[in-house]
DNA sequence: GTCTATAAATCGATAGAC
DNA sequence: GTCTATCGATTTATAGAC
C-alpha cells in the first residue's frame, strides 16, 4: 500500500480547504488561549484541546508555536488598521472621531481577545510585531495626525495635540475589551449588556466631542 | 559544629534587617521580570539573576512563584488606591479630578511595570486578585462615583455617568504606562521627555475637563 | 541564612505508523 | 492529512552540605 494514497483519492481544492478549515480552527483556539494565559502561559496542547485537535495536528500548520502566535497578531492588527476608514472620508471631526469611537468600541466588544493579546504583545515589548509599528503604525498615526491637525487650523474643533488624542482614544475604547474582566466585576458579574454598551460608547462620545469643543 | 551556630553569632533584628532586604530585592526584580516576561513567561531563575541571588533563596523568602507574584500584585494595589486622596479633599471637579488624572499620571511614569503586572493580571481574568476586586475596588469606586454624582447634582459640572468617567481616566492615564512601549516607538524610540510627559498631561486634563464641563 | 545539585513534572517539537 | 508515543530541554521546587 502507498502512504501517498490519499493524495490521489482526495482532489488538491478539496485539501485546500481542508487546510483552510482547519487553519481558521486552529487560530481561533489560539486567540482565546493567548489572550486568557498569555503567551508564556499558553500551552500548545491547550490550544489544541480547545480546537478540538492532537497536539501534533496543530505542529502540522503552523511550524511553530511563535508561528502561530505571530498569525495570531498580525490577523489583530489588519482589524485595527481598518477601522480608522471614518477618518479619512469625515467632513469634520464630529462624524470623524466620532464614528472612529463608535467603530474601535464596535471591536472592543467583537474582538475582546484579539485586543487584549494585541496589548499584552505591545506591553512585553513587542518581541513580534516590533516591525509593524515602526513602519506601518507610524504611517497610520501619521496620516491621522495630519488629518486632525487640518480640522484644528481651519478652526473646526479646539487646538488640542493629536497624537494625545489618538493615545486617548486608544485607551479609552481598548479598555473596554482589555480590562472588560474589570469593568464586568464592577458590574455585579455580568457582562455588559447591548444598553450598556450603548451609554458606554455615548459618554465617551460625549465627553470627546464636548472636550474637543465641536458640541 | 552547630549547623544553627550563625543564628548564635547573628542577632534577632539584624536577620529581621536581612529578611527586609532581600524581600524588597526581590519583589523589585520579580515586579520588572513579571512585568516584560508575563507569569508564565517569567522564571525564578530570571528572577533571581535579576536579584543577584541564587534561585533556591527565592524559594526560601517566598514559597512559590505563585505566592512572590501575588505579593507583587497586591504592593501595586496599594500604590492604586492612594491615588484618590485628592478626590476625597477637593471642593469640586476641577481641583478633584483634574488632581487625580495628574496623580496617576505621575505613578504610570514611576511604576510602569507595576502598572503592567496589574494590566496583565486583570487581563487573564484577575485570577489571583479577584476578591479584591469584588471587595475593595467596588467599594473604592463606589466612593468616588458618590462624590462624582454630587458634583452633577450640584451643578459643578456636566451630567456625565460617573462610572464611564472613571473608566475613562483609568484608561487614559494607565495608557502611558501599559503601552508605553508603542508610545516610546511612535516618539522616534526615545522614552518621553519632562516636557512630553507635562504635554500628555495638561492634554489629557484639558479634553476631560473641558468634556465634563467644568472650563 | 546561603548555595549546589537534583528530583519531579511539564512543554515544545518530532518520529513514524496509518 | 491524522494521530500516538516519545525525545530532549526547561522549569518549579526541594534536599542537604556549609
């Protein structure tokens, strides 16, 4: 009998995705047990026993437990890069930082692990993605930097820096996901609810426009 | 010879002095390797190479890993809840929240990795602290959204949900610290500056007190 | 109280049958 | 492409001499 013999009985596109399948998986187990332990504290048979797969099944798509991390936040950040599209079609800063707000708290609450193993790589020094934000992170923060300093000199919203701004923003809205364990204790051990959600996202809002001067 | 012959020739409170001593070595080391490495990154070797000693002498101070990372939580939670003394004195939100934002601004710059041990802990679901959770910081919080409302009653300021307000100033000012990684990278790889560190804080006190009404 | 050596457990990674 | 068994390295913790 051929080893081989299931490459000829099963077609090339049916294995893609196969592969595809088991990839997406394998990622998503590999969010969770990232953000909830940690990269040191996350074991590959975890992760594997929450994809629902041999441990060596995991060794197969991903070389290396850095390998897969690395997929883990580089898929984490493309979700970031992404949400600032408001930004650049805004005709002001109300619907500007506004709708930036409403998306990054969207995420917040979408993406909760990706966050917080996105900050907990940025917080051990970025031993990962330390490439991504000295090339691309800068150009982004530059491009919105530039656009928040246009409102301000034609006397849109108050002169106020934009590169604390954009760290304000950040925090704010990552600190729903990040510290969500937190803000779900203070809350009597319940997540936050859709109207919660709604008057988190609103205050922040409304101190942000109020504090840039544009309401 | 006496194996206890050094507990004869060493005096009870020079060995108490010794026993104080090594113990803030070590918690010092064991804050900054937790800090960079994670808990489950960091190792008692690390930790003790750190601390210029061998690694069974960790062992001997402290009982376990576990035991010296939570000694180091909970010195961090401490330093938090003294933050808010200006809270409590001040006669209205600009004296009192304004205080507190330049308060915890000043510890994000002194005790980054303290701030980065408790960022962590709270992120993996605060399984070490989470009774004080449920007991002090609710209390804690409770008090200071009291104090909050007031000011709204009385007219000081805008009516703004006080507990997102806390949110927010925790966000924003812990920021620096957690993520200060990713700011120093942004500012060209130089850590902030005096005059960088005054910006971000007269920025940050200007939004939020400008947002909550009160200039 | 200090330090070396090591026991006991765990983890990342791989070999090799299927 | 799947899975069991296992190797080799690392880690927490301790034993025991000094």
């Amino acid at each position: 009998m051929n080893p081989n013999a299931q490459v000829s009985r099963i077609s090339k596109g049916k294995r893609t995705e196969i592969r595809r399948e088991n990839e997406r998986v394998i990622l998503d187990a590999a969010e969770k047990v990232f953000a909830e332990a940690g990269y040191g504290g996350a074991t590959m048979q975890l992760i594997a026993d929450m994809a629902g797969l041999p441990k060596a099944n995991l060794h197969y798509y991903f070389p290396t437990k850095e390998a897969l991390y690395r997929q883990v936040v580089r898929n984490i950040f493309e979700i970031w890069l992404h949400a600032a599209d408001t930004f650049d079609e805004a005709p002001g800063p109300v619907e500007g930082i506004g709708g930036y707000i409403e998306a990054k708290m969207a995420i917040s609450r979408r993406h909760p692990f990706g966050s917080k193993v996105w900050a907990s790589e940025v917080m051990h020094g970025a031993p990962v993605i330390q490439d991504y934000l000295e090339t691309t992170l800068r150009e982004w923060t530059a491009g919105r930097m530039a656009v928040i300093q246009r409102w301000v000199d034609e006397g849109k919203m108050a002169p106020v820096d934009p590169r604390h701004l954009l760290y304000m923003l950040w925090a704010m809205t990552q600190h729903y996901a990040d510290f969500g364990h937190q803000i779900e204790t203070l809350n009597g051990g319940r997540p936050l609810s859709d109207a919660q959600w709604r008057e988190a996202t609103e205050t922040v809002k409304a101190v942000i426009l109020r504090g840039i001067g544009v309401v």
